[in-house]
C-alpha cells in the first residue's frame, strides 16, 4: 500500500514515554517530521534526567500532555542537515536544550532571549504550530531546527556535558544578567543537587568565594573536596546559620522543594541578591520587611536563549566544567527516577542512549 504524503514527511523514532500520571516509563513507538531545509537530525548519544522531567512525568504542575518523552538535555552526532543548513555538518557533535522553537521575530526573540518568547515550544510536552506533538531526548533521534540546535566543543564530553544544558544555563543565565560575576565576591549556592554542584564549579571559574548551603550535613566534604566550593553552610544548624548573617554578596537558590526564603534573604549583606531557579509545586513566603530594609533584590530566572547557551558551554569548556554523572541504562529509568525523588543520585542521572536504547 503507498504511503500518505502525511506519512513520507515522517521518520519512525523509538523512545521511553508515560502513558499517564504515574510517570512510569516503557517503550514507546512515535514518528518525528522528515528532515527539513532548516532542520538538523541527530542521533541521540546521551540524554541528562531532569528534577523538571520528574514533575511532568508526575503532571505536578499541571500541564503534562501524555504520552510523554521526556529529556531536553540532548548530544549527539549530526545524521542530515536541510540545504539551507549553514551552521553545521554531518558529523558534528551538538545538542539540544529545552526548547526547540520560537516565534523568531517578537522583542525577545531578536534579543537573542528565545527562552522568554511568548510562543516558545518546548522540546517535549508542546505542540508545533501545525498541531504535531514533540517528544524529547529519551529516545534514539530528533529533529530540530538548526537555530535551536547547539554545538559541543571539541573537548566538552558528550555524557557529562549534557546536563549543562539545562543545569548548566539555568544558573549561568541569572549569574550573567544579575551580575554575579564579580571576582572576590561571595556568593551562596542554596542546595547541592543537579543544578547547586554546577553553579559552585562555575561560580568558582568567575573567581567568586562560594559557600555551599544544604541541610545535608554529609555534604560538606564532597561540597570542598571534590567541587571546590570554599565553604559550606548547614541550613538547618541555627548557630551556623546566624553566625553566617550578612556576609553573602549573591545567593542562587535552586531548591525545587517549598522552602522558606527568610533564611536566605538574612546571609545577604545590604544590596545583596537571592536569584530563585528552582520550580516548586507551590508558591513561596516571600517576606518583604527584610528586602526593604537591607535594600535587597529577589529575582528568577529561566534557561537562556540560544547565544548565551552557546556561550556557556563554550565558558565550560575553557574552565574544563561538566556535571558529575552516574551513566545509567534506558532500562533502570524508573528506578532512576525513584532515587531522584529522593534525591538520591550524585548528581546528574545521564542515559547512555545509544549503548542501550533498541526496540
């Protein structure tokens, strides 16, 4: 039987998806669009397991559209390249971050700032404006738009350096645009998961002082030893945490978890700035006596847009900066996931696709 035209525009693609709330994977047969004039094909090497993942798998904010294939922290090797493709080769190593389209011509889009579009389309869980779903980087392929797709350095590691795509931006963007920057300053990492360990290794490549705040104890030697903070805080240790009273410049908060943010609005000196990345599932206390009287800022931020994440990982590679990794097998997702609920892994899940991804 001859095949629809609907049909000859697609590719067969082979990944893991929830069918419903429960967030358990298995696998999952779909189809991505033919390879267009502007788009990249690549096959997936490796892709990074997100706090973010988990929450849609579970549809805690709401918004999850099943059957779901999550990943948007995305290498591998350039497979076709459209004949309007300049900016890569067959070959190439690249990824794909969080968002795989835009409108390409609003205010923020010019900026460069895509990550803030109105119309943004995210990597999985979004529709394309032609109503056609998008599946994310748990799976053997995609194909993206080159404008949205990014290029790994020679010496960046496709495994490890995955996670740098959202981790990695995601505290890069706020220490850029705040400011944050400043050598000899000191600035707080609130919480030592998959975006904290990032953010102290590349707030020590700005030459900041960094202190490690976390309510785990055990953490602190792993925090100096290993990512090289200069300190570490115990949030829940009221002594430590009074004596630390007004001594931070900068604090970047990625908890994911509700929390109080009078803590941390207390270790900021006058002027001092607490940039919130984490996304929990329900609003945060936001005390306005101390911002007031300490004249001090409490800010957001999301991933960056295309340039700046080009640029970060460009920063990485020079400051030789990854994510520290446990390699897993597409099989022992969902227990990965019940360990990340937990916050149980050390500190980025990374699935080997390629090595373990067949139907």
């Amino acid at each position: 039987m001859a095949k629809s035209a609907e049909e000859e525009n697609q590719q067969k693609a082979f990944g893991w998806a929830a069918t419903d709330n429960s967030g358990i994977l298995s696998p999952f047969n779909f189809s991505r669009r033919e390879n267009g004039d502007d788009d990249v094909t690549l096959k997936i090497l490796y892709c990074g397991v997100c706090h973010s993942d988990l929450h849609t798998l579970r549809n805690d904010w709401g918004f999850s559209f099943y059957p779901v294939v999550p990943g948007h922290e995305i290498s591998g090797v350039v497979t076709k390249v459209g004949k309007n493709v300049t900016k890569f080769n067959i070959g190439d190593r690249v990824g794909v971050g969080v968002l795989v389209g835009s409108c390409k011509t609003c205010e923020c889009c010019e900026q460069d700032l895509e990550n803030y579009c109105p119309r943004i389309i995210f990597t999985y869980n979004s529709y394309n404006p032609d109503g056609t779903k998008n599946y994310g980087g748990y799976s053997d392929m995609i194909v993206v738009d080159q404008r949205y797709v990014l290029r790994f350095p020679d010496n960046l590691p496709l495994d490890a350096g995955a996670p740098l795509l959202c981790a990695g931006i995601t505290v890069y963007s706020p220490m850029k645009y705040y400011g944050m920057t400043e050598a000899g300053k000191h600035l707080g990492v609130s919480g030592l998961g998959g975006l904290g360990h990032v953010a102290v290794k590349i707030g020590k490549a700005f030459g900041l002082k960094v202190t490690a705040i976390s309510s785990s104890p055990q953490k602190e030697s792993e925090a100096i030893n290993r990512l090289g903070a200069d300190s570490f805080l115990v949030s829940n240790d009221p002594e430590k945490m009074k004596s630390a009273i007004g001594t931070m410049d900068y604090i970047i908060d990625t908890v994911s978890a509700v929390h109080p943010l009078l803590p941390l609005l207390s270790l900021l000196k006058v002027n001092g700035k607490l940039v919130t990345v984490g996304l929990p599932n329900k609003p945060l206390e936001l005390p306005v006596f101390p911002l007031v009287m300490g004249r001090k800022l409490i800010g957001g931020s999301d991933v960056g847009g295309m340039k700046e994440t080009q640029e970060m990982l460009d920063f990485c590679a020079k400051h030789n900066i990854t994510a520290d990794i446990e390699l897993i097998r597409i099989e022992e997702i969902n227990t990965a996931m019940e360990r990340l609920a937990k916050s149980d892994v050390r500190y980025r899940f990374v699935i080997d696709v390629a090595n373990s991804l067949s139907q």
